[in-house]
C-alpha cells in the first residue's frame, strides 16, 4: 500500500522508480552531509532522523540553530517543517521540499492523514492497549484545552517500566508526553512531566541522558494516492537501553506490524 516514486538522482543506486514498501534507517544510511542523515528524498519531500537534542527550528526555543538550518544548508536550499518534534525527542522528522509540497503535507496532517508511530520507555506497566481521549492545553501557559488523542499499546515490561507504542490521532504540543502521564505512566526523561528519581536511575544504570521518545515511522500521503512509509529504528543510548531491558524484540515486532 505505501509506496514512494520519482526517487531522486542522490537514492537511485538504492531505489527504483516505483518501488514499493518501507524506507528504512539501517547502518548505512543515507547522509547528505552535517550530522542530519537523510532518511528518504524527491522532487517534493525530504524526511530525516532527527537526534536527541536539537529543536526544530530556532524559533521554537532559544537555540540559535535547529534542523531547519542545518539541513537548509546540507542541501542547500529552502526546507519546510510538515511537524516538530520536541527537543528531546528523535527519530522520523518531515519537511517540503517547495511550498507546493509544504501546502499538500500541511493539508494532509490537518485532515488527520498522516499516521505517526512512537516508541517510549515509561514509568510503570501501561494498559496492555488504551486509547486516551483527554483535552490538553494548546499552548504552554494555555488555559485553553483542546481534543487530543493518542493510542497506546504495550510492548513490554522491565521491573517497574514499560515499553509502549504511541500512535497520536491529533498533533498537540507535548501530546504523547501530557497522555502518558495521564495514564500515571510518564515519560523517562522527562523533566516536565516525569519524575527525577526514574530519570536519573536510568542515567545511572543504561546511561540514558535523553527523553525516551522516538519516532519510529510516519506515512505521509502523495497527490498520487500512494503513502510514503519512512522507518527510523532505534540507535544510540536508546537503543542500547531498550537492548539491555531485555525489550529489543518487541521493537522489531512492532515495526513489523506498522502498514507497508
């Protein structure tokens, strides 16, 4: 079902005209430079795997960079974020190659049809499957709430944690953080919505110095109808951690199940 067509001259030697099925971030990625690695490319979109520890764009934080930036300049030329992931946040990260394409995605993710998948260690055991239907506020200092939803299925458990899959339905500022910490399950790592004493036993034991929260996999619909399906598996200090909870599996499992 999801496919991806007109690959650009940089991935021919990796994919055909046509090609159907999952881009996929493996060893060897495919980098166009700087320390973004380029996930997929064409004429209209790009998709990187975004690291831990970098915002989006400059204007979203006091940074004076960001991967909107730093990938203007890899490529060299104008990009435009479809989303945003938190700061501490990494994995699947879109943008539009024109305004055309920024126009089409932006449609796209209001009308809900972009699906997006999350993997998350939390504190705690989580419903083995919930949908979570809980207002948030809409902007940070908000008053003002608004329908969010998120669903959460479990994929594991380690002493007092948990390893979740969380699939948002609505785009909300911090929304997978705010449900999981409604479901009394927080994010480790998580300064505002965690608690200190997980996050820092987990710097101790599996040094884990970074939210545990990654995008696993977006499908972004096309004007031709088709779904580009872009994977960012695991890697780094989250991998390692996930590997050494013995948790490593239900990832794979979990990537195995997404639509292709």
């Amino acid at each position: 079902m999801f496919r991806a067509t007109r690959a650009s001259l940089a991935l021919r030697r990796l994919l055909c005209e046509g090609f159907s099925g999952v881009f996929q971030a493996t060893g060897a990625r495919v980098s166009e430079g700087a320390n973004i690695a380029v996930l997929f490319r064409d004429d209209a979109y790009v998709v990187v795997d975004k690291p831990s520890g970098i915002v989006v764009h400059p204007g979203w934080a006091q940074d004076e960079g960001g991967v909107v930036k730093l990938l203007g300049q890899q490529l060299g030329q104008k990009v435009y974020p479809l989303h945003r992931l938190d700061r501490g946040a990494s994995g699947v990260l879109a943008f539009a190659l024109d305004r055309a394409a920024a126009n089409a995605g932006a449609q796209a993710f209001a009308e809900g049809r972009v699906h997006k998948s999350y993997i998350a260690i939390v504190r705690g055991h989580p419903p083995v499957h919930v949908v979570v239907d809980h207002a948030i506020p809409n902007e940070e200092g908000s008053d003002k709430r608004v329908p969010a939803v998120t669903e959460v299925h479990r994929l594991g458990l380690w002493e007092r944690y948990g390893l979740v899959l969380a699939q948002p339905r609505t785009g909300r500022l911090h929304q997978i953080r705010r449900h999981l910490k409604h479901l009394s399950c927080p994010l480790i790592g998580d300064a505002n919505y965690g608690k200190s004493e997980h996050n820092r036993f987990f710097k101790e034991r599996f040094g884990l110095h970074r939210l545990a929260l990654h995008a696993l996999a977006l499908s972004l619909p096309r004007e031709d109808g088709t779904y580009l399906n872009v994977q960012a598996p695991l890697s780094g200090s989250f991998e390692a951690c996930v590997q050494a909870m013995g948790l490593a599996g239900a990832v794979a499992e979990a990537l195995a199940r997404l639509p292709m």
